[in-house]
DNA sequence: AAAATGGGCAACCGCGGGGGT
DNA sequence: AACCCCCGCGGTTGCCCATTT
C-alpha cells in the first residue's frame, strides 16, 4: 500500500508530478478536456496512467479548486456534514465549492478529528467517549500517583502537597467518571450503567466543579478549598442542585446530610436528571436542524438561534485552548 | 548542530457501482 | 445473465518539512 516505487510494472510513472507533467496535462485537457482517462495519458504524451492523471486533475489542477487554510465556516460546515454523512467525503465536497473530497478527508483526518478526540468526542459518533481506553491515561496515572504517594517518607512539610496531589487525582477521576456518565445518561439503555457510576461517585465522595483542574482550584480561589478542607480532615460531599443545574461541592447550603430523609430513588432521580442536563446535545439532532442551512447560524425557519450549536462551541479556539 | 519525531499533504490502492456488449 | 471496462470513492501510506530533543 501507499506510496510504491516511483514505476510500476508498465513503466508507467508514479509518485510526485512534475512540473512538466502538470502543464502537459493542463494544456491537454484545456484544449480537448479529458474525455477518456484510460487513453488521455498516451494522447497528452504523459507516462502515467489514466488513473493517475484524473487523480492530479480533480485534487490539484482544475482550475476552480480553493487552495489554502479552512475557513471557520468551511469548518463548522464539515463538522455539521459529517455527524449525517459519515465519511463520506465527496458529498460533503459538494457542499463546499472549491474543495476537492481528498483535502476535506485529509483535512478530516489532521485537524478535525484531532479537534475532537482532545476533547473527550468520539470522531465518529460525535458523542462524548465512554470507552475503557478513553480513561485509560487517567486511569494509569492514578494508579501511578497513588504508587509514588505510598512510596514517599512524607514529613509533616509535604504532608499537605501530599493530600493535595491525591486529591488532584480523584478530581480528573471523578471528571472522567462524569464524561462517562453524562453519555450514558443521554443514552436510555444503560440505566444499570448509570447506577453504577453514581455509585462510583458516591464512594469517591467528593468532586470538583465540572471545569478544569487548575490552580486556584487547588489553592481554593473562587474554588473548593481544598487545602483547608484536607487539613480539616474534611471531604467535600457531591449535592445535585438542579435549581443551577450543576454540583455544588461542600457548600453548607447544599450539602446533604445523612439526616435528612430523601429516599433513594429520589437522589437517583435527582442525580440522573443532573447527569441528563450535564450530556452534551445528541450532534445529529443539532445537524438536523442546521442542515438545511450549513453555513448560516439560523434554523431551518430562518430564526436565529440565541444559542451556539454544538460545532459553534467546538470551534471556539478559547474554549478549546481550555480542554488543551 | 544534528538527530529524532510528528504533522500535513499528495498520491496510490483496492473495491464497488454503473453502463455497455 | 454474465462479463468487461471505466470511473469514483474511501482508506492508507510515503515524502517533505517543521518542530522538538
């Protein structure tokens, strides 16, 4: 596969195309157009094949072709294609003039895709990742960091880092955990599932705020305060306040006691009702709706939508530059 | 400064569908 | 109906260049 030896078996040329090659072949199909790919090399007095010769036409040389940088409309507009069509690259070409299907697979395949994965997207199913392999990294590196912490001789000076550090790791646990949960409560099969991971959370028992781990979460600036809380002894406890709809973590107004009587069911409610608010959007129902328009930010009514659509967020480079 | 690594792009390959005989 | 030819498509790979070590 790939790229073979710069001839075949025929002696017919392959690889890079020559300058040379380029103008023969442009003149010819200028003059003539193709006609025939089969007998167009022997007539343009090209060693290659037919093949070959429709290939660097159609993805270089017409003469209509847009070189250069996507747009970001072009690219809202591929990721919109994409969660309908699939890989399914020459009809998305046909709604992107200029662009030929091979720079929009490979377009695809180095920047998109990418885009997707580092945050947590299955490229495919444009929803969140729930595979064991997509918390692996997580998985492993906790098990490391709770490894190094049993190993170390801590003294009382680095007893806090310590603490601190274990926490850290539990907060990118619970956060996968929560990647985890928030698909499988948009998805109604998994109920068992579900439970599962709100067990998961309980035993952890404590979790940050759904936003990135940084330093002033750490050092409890306009976040949890850990540190003290540690030095307290003291786990912050998870509540589902779905009048915000989000988790307020340690917080005494929200924290719920063990005396207060709310039946199980109730919390699972509660707690799935979180995870349901917390999902990200089903792709395809948003592409549904911005499909008769690919590039305009307005409905299928013409209505603009107060709302960003879901390849709106993924191409906010800031909000991106958060997930980096 | 040199080597290693990674990313982006152009091009090739195999497969399948459509049309002609 | 069966076969062949041609074309288009999607997947894959090699080369080149930039960046990192």
């Amino acid at each position: 596969m790939g790229r073979p030896p710069s001839s075949d078996e025929n002696g017919l040329k392959k690889g890079p195309w020559t300058t040379e090659e380029d103008e023969k072949l442009m003149s010819y199909i200028q003059k003539h157009g193709h006609g025939s790919w089969r007998s167009l090399p022997q007539l343009a007095g090209l060693n290659r094949c037919g093949k070959s010769c429709r290939l660097r036409w159609t993805n270089y040389l017409k003469p209509d072709i847009k070189r250069g940088k996507f747009s970001q409309e072009e690219e809202q507009t591929i990721l919109q294609l994409h969660t309908v069509l699939g890989n399914k690259w020459s009809a998305i070409a046909k709604h992107l003039p200029g662009r030929t299907d091979n720079e929009i697979k490979n377009f695809w395949n180095t920047h998109l895709r990418k885009k997707l994965i580092k945050m947590g997207i299955d490229p495919m199913t444009h929803r969140p990742r729930t595979d064991f392999f997509a918390a692996l990294p997580q998985l492993i590196a906790l098990a490391n960091l709770r490894q190094f912490i049993n190993q170390q001789p801590w003294d009382d000076h680095t007893a806090g880092l310590q603490a601190q550090t274990a926490q850290a790791a539990n907060l990118q646990y619970v956060q996968s955990l929560l990647h985890s949960a928030a698909s499988i409560a948009a998805s109604p099969t998994t109920s068992s599932s579900l439970n599962s991971l709100t067990m998961d959370l309980e035993q952890i028992n404590f979790l940050s705020p759904p936003q990135m781990l940084s330093p002033s979460v750490l050092e409890g600036n306009g976040g949890i305060d850990l540190a003290g809380q540690v030095a307290q002894n003291q786990m912050p406890s998870i509540t589902f306040d779905h009048t915000i709809g989000n988790i307020n973590p340690g917080s005494d107004n929200h924290v719920e006691t063990s005396g207060q009587h709310r039946s199980e069911e109730e919390n699972n409610s509660k707690k799935r009702q979180f995870l349901s608010e917390n999902s990200l959007p089903p792709l395809t129902d948003m592409a549904a709706s911005n499909i008769c328009n690919t590039i305009s930010t307005s409905n299928c009514d013409g209505v603009s939508s107060p709302f960003p659509s879901w390849s709106e967020i993924l191409l906010d480079e800031e909000l991106l530059s958060e997930f980096a």
